[in-house]
C-alpha cells in the first residue's frame, strides 16, 4: 500500500501518543497527513491516537475552514502511576525541539 510507513520491529522508547502529542507540539496547525508521516505511522492511527488524546482532555481542537488547530493541555497530568504529578509540559519539553535547536546545524563528525 502507497503511503503507508515501513513497519518498525522491536520496541522503543516513546510511544505513538507522545510522538503524536510532540508533533501537534511542534505545529499545532499540522496536517493528519503531515503528522503520520513525521511519527512514521499510518494516518488512521494517528486519528485514533488525536481521538484517544481529545477524549481523556490532554487535546482538543477548532475547525478553521478545512484544516484543525490543535491545543494541548499542558497541565494535564500523565496517566501512569509511575508518572503521577507529572504534566504534559514536563514530557513535551523533553520531546519537543526548541526553535534555538532547529537553527543549529548537526555537529560534525
């Protein structure tokens, strides 16, 4: 199928909702279509995972025209016990680049 991301094997890190919730971050005005193709996964994935986020509060969005502009909830706590008192800020600022960051070039090697 055209479009659809490589599969990935094995486990990682971070999970599709945080690469989701980082990626609104980063442009709260993004496509479904662009955000599948930065985090990698399907388009109808990340529909289920803004659907997840939007219920449980930690999003939400307006129509303007044809494209959404998405809002975090940044105060919103994280859902594991083993996270309790930790908020969305607090994940997002590790996930998420800073504008200072996107003007640097990569280091040389």
């Amino acid at each position: 199928m055209l479009g659809v991301p490589e599969a990935h094997t094995g486990w990682t890190f971070i999970t599709n909702h945080a690469r989701v919730l980082a990626a609104i971050a980063d442009d709260p005005n993004a496509r479904i279509r662009d955000i599948a193709a930065h985090c990698r996964l399907t388009e109808r994935a990340v529909q289920r995972i803004i659907s997840d986020l939007e219920r449980d509060g930690y999003l939400s969005h307006t129509r303007e025209g044809r494209a959404n502009t998405y809002r975090i909830q940044p105060d919103k706590v994280l859902r594991h016990p083993a996270e309790a008192g930790l908020s969305v800020a607090s994940l997002l600022s590790l996930l998420v680049q800073d504008e200072s960051d996107r003007s640097r070039k990569p280091d040389s090697q």
